[in-house]
C-alpha cells in the first residue's frame, strides 16, 4: 500500500521539568526546564506513524531552511534531509 500525506510538517517539542512556584503574574506555574524531547508532528506525524507500520509514505510539506526544519526533517523515517526530497 502507498500513502501520500499532505499538509503542515510540524516540530514538536516535549519539555519535561519539575514546578515548584507560580508565576506571582499571573496563576501559571514555572518550569525549570531538565529535558526537551523533539518529535515530528502534524502531517509528518502522521506520515511517521503510517510508516512505522509498514506503509510506503510520502510526506509532501513545506520544510523551513533553518534549524527548526532540520531537526524536523532529521525526525522523519528515512529522510534523506534533502530540501527537495524526502523518502
């Protein structure tokens, strides 16, 4: 089976860390920061998930020139980390 999906490649950045005060702002907790985790999301998530079960996938997206497309397109399975292409 082929699969093309289209539409918005997004980064996802998890973030964990601990909360130990409220912002004296605003009722918002403050986080101090111990890890960030960065995934694919939106189309390329779905794209990602089609092909870890096996789909031959084609993600058609606009991918960003700059450090956040990298990282993006770094998290795509079997990405070549071409600005054209991307398998």
């Amino acid at each position: 089976m082929k699969l093309v999906v289209v539409g918005d490649a997004l980064l996802d950045i998890d973030v964990d860390g601990t909360v130990t005060r409220v912002c004296p702002d605003a009722p918002a907790p403050v986080l101090d920061v111990a890890e960030e985790h960065a995934r694919a999301g939106g189309a390329a998530l779905a794209a990602t998930m089609a092909a870890r079960d096996g789909v031959d996938v084609t993600l058609v997206s606009a991918v960003s020139d700059d450090e956040a497309g990298r990282l993006g397109s770094s998290r795509c399975p079997r990405c070549s980390g071409g600005r054209d292409r991307c398998r």
